[in-house]
C-alpha cells in the first residue's frame, strides 16, 4: 500500500488534494469498490463517472482536471502522457511472481548448473547441466532450461516455458507461459530439384518432392536484454549461427520467428506475425498482428507493415506498408481505390461499345445508301 502522494511522485505528477490519503488499487470508476481504490479516469468521457465512485482518489489528465466534479474525490493525480502514466501505475501495483526464494523441493537442478544469488526456482522446474541462471532470475512452475542455456539477472521466466540448449537470454528478459525457445528450424531439402525450387525460377511447378531431408539445427538462440516474449511465441534455433532478437524488442502470443532470423532492437511483433527462416528485420520495426514475412527477405530499420499484409520482397525502412503482397501505404490505397471504380469503368466501356456499335452500323447503312445511288 502506498499514499496518494507516493503515487504521484512515482508517476511524476501533480498531486491536487489530500497526499495521505492510502491507495491499493488502481480501477475503472464503475469497478471502484473501496474508498482506497484509484479511480483511473484519463479518458475525458470517464470522469462524470466519478460523481457516484467510491473511491476518494481518481488519476485523470493535467488538462482535464477543471472538468472533475466538485467534491467527487479528495485528491487528483493529474498526468501528462496517459499511454506513460499507465504503464507506471500498473508496473506499482504488479503483482510479484508467487515463487519463493530458493529452490522448490520438486525441482531438478542438475549438478554442474550455476545458480545467481537470490533465484527463485519453483515446482517441477529442470535446470540441466552447465546451464546458468542469473541472479534474481524466477523460474515459475513448469519451466525447462537446457544444457548450456544461459540467462541474465532479473530475469521472469514463466510457467511452461521451454528453453533449448546453449540459448543466451539477456537481462530483465520476461518470457511468457508455454514459449518455446530453440526448437529446430523448419529446414528440409529433398534429394534433386522440387516443387519449392522450380515454382520459385520459373513460377510453375515442374517437379515433384521425391523426399523430405532434414537440415539440423546446430546454432541456438540469442536473446538481448529487456526483451519480452508472449504466451506461446516460437523461436526456432539456428543452422549454423544463432536465431537473434535485439535489444528491448517486444514479441506478443503466438509469434512464430524461424531459424536464423535477425530481429533489430525495439521492435514490435504482434501477434501471429511469422517471420520465415534468414529473414532480417530492422531496428524499431513495427509488423502488426498476422504479418507474414518471406524467407530471405530484408525490413528496413522504423518500417511499419500493416496488419494481415504479406511481406514477399525486401522493404525499405522509414515508411508504412499496407496489403497482399505489402507496398507502400499511398500506393496500396490508390490500387483499392482504383478497384473499387471498376464497375462504373466496365459500365462506361459497355455503353462506349454499344455507342461505336451503332455508330458504325449507321455509317454502313449510310455507305450502302451511297453505293446504291452510284449504281
């Protein structure tokens, strides 16, 4: 539990009102159910909602603070960026992770791993050997780390989560229940020229997959510090060198980065984007959810591709791209536009047709009447 005026400092804003006032919980002002609540009402059409809420501290906007009803609440913490202010105030009353220091009896901490001061390993975890967890690292329930696999201080590992053999994970890294790190790369090769092969030279299928070989996965993968990976994401390991994520990137559910790929550094992924196998994205690209990357392909650092487009050529940086294939947003938008007056274009060249139809027929009867006269 912390003050009102606590608070407001930490948030680095302007506190109106009573500072000594005790906050437990920030919520929305129709869900406020105890005069200790924080009523968080920075979206303007929130705050007649105030009137009747419980609770006697409210957040709202620095401009918006005239507009709180008199006597609703005893104090105002009034922000200047919501977006920023949100995230500080849910990082205050975050939860810790339910896992004790130390190590829980049912886990498997194999001889020859290193363990950092003050790590939490909970139930039913396998550390195997030569692995390194970093100190004040939290491994929840469920969570496996392979021979070799290193990971940095202050990290979160959640439960389930599955972390391959010779893997780097950077500091304060949070890896989400059920991610899957480092399984091998989907890298098949068949015996002669296949399907894949000739339809990519020539845009036509003239040969058949006589078999499937497997291409194995020697390298791991190398995750930078602050990164963030969600529920269920995959990230396949390397052929020969290591599949990378960069500094501070964000990877949300269900991600799929293949082997190989280089991924910059404060990147956004949302979710189901699939990056296909030595691909190489930029620094501070943005792929919205169901992107879909092409193997081999290269994003420029600050693009941002639009949700559902499908990345098939290499892309520039700085620009916003849109579509199926993905092109430019402009171009993507005049090519809808284009489509959408199709119609009234097949409508007009129908009647210009039947316009010059006529129009010749006239003139022949002209050209008959003519020839008649001449005879």
């Amino acid at each position: 539990m912390m003050t009102a005026a606590e608070l407001a400092a930490l948030l680095r804003a302007e506190l109106h009102g009573d500072g000594a006032l005790a906050v437990r919980r920030p919520c929305h002002p129709a869900e406020a159910r105890s005069a200790e609540d924080v009523a968080v009402a920075m979206d303007h059409a929130l705050l007649p909602l105030l009137k009747d809420c419980p609770a006697r501290v409210a957040m709202v906007r620095a401009d918006r603070v005239g507009d709180v009803p008199e006597g609703a609440v005893d104090a105002v913490i009034a922000v200047g960026r919501p977006p920023m202010a949100m995230a500080g105030l849910t990082a205050a009353f975050a939860p810790a992770p339910p896992v004790a220091l130390g190590v829980h009896p049912s886990a498997v901490v194999e001889d020859g791993a290193v363990l950092g001061v003050d790590v939490a390993i909970g139930p039913f975890v396998y550390v195997a050997a030569g692995a390194e967890i970093g100190d004040r690292t939290v491994l929840c329930s469920h969570v496996s780390v392979g021979a070799g696999a290193r990971i940095g201080p202050n990290g979160l590992i959640h439960s389930g989560a599955r972390i391959g053999s010779g893997c780097t994970i950077g500091a304060r890294v949070i890896i989400h229940h059920n991610a899957s790190l480092a399984a091998d790369g989907f890298s098949f090769v068949t015996p002669e020229k296949g399907s894949v092969e000739s339809a990519k030279e020539t845009g036509r299928v003239e040969a058949t997959n006589t078999g499937l070989v497997r291409i194995h996965s020697l390298a791991a993968v190398t995750v930078g510090d602050d990164v963030e990976i969600g529920a269920n994401a995959c990230l396949d390991r390397g052929t020969l060198s290591d599949t990378r994520i960069g500094d501070h990137t964000k990877i949300d559910d269900l991600v799929l980065i293949g082997h190989n790929v280089k991924v910059g550094s404060h990147c956004m992924l949302c979710g189901r984007v699939g990056i296909a196998g030595s691909a190489e994205i930029g620094n501070r690209v943005v792929l919205a959810g169901g992107v879909g990357v092409a193997d081999h392909v290269t994003i420029g650092d600050d693009a941002v591709v639009a949700a559902g487009s499908g990345v098939g050529n290499s892309l520039k940086g700085r620009a916003v791209y849109y579509g199926y294939p993905a092109v430019e947003r402009e171009r993507a938008f005049e090519t809808h536009m284009l489509v959408g007056r199709l119609k009234s274009l097949f409508k007009d060249v129908k009647a210009l047709k039947a316009a010059v139809g006529a129009a010749g027929v006239s003139m022949g009867r002209t050209q008959d009447q003519r020839d008649g006269r001449e005879q």
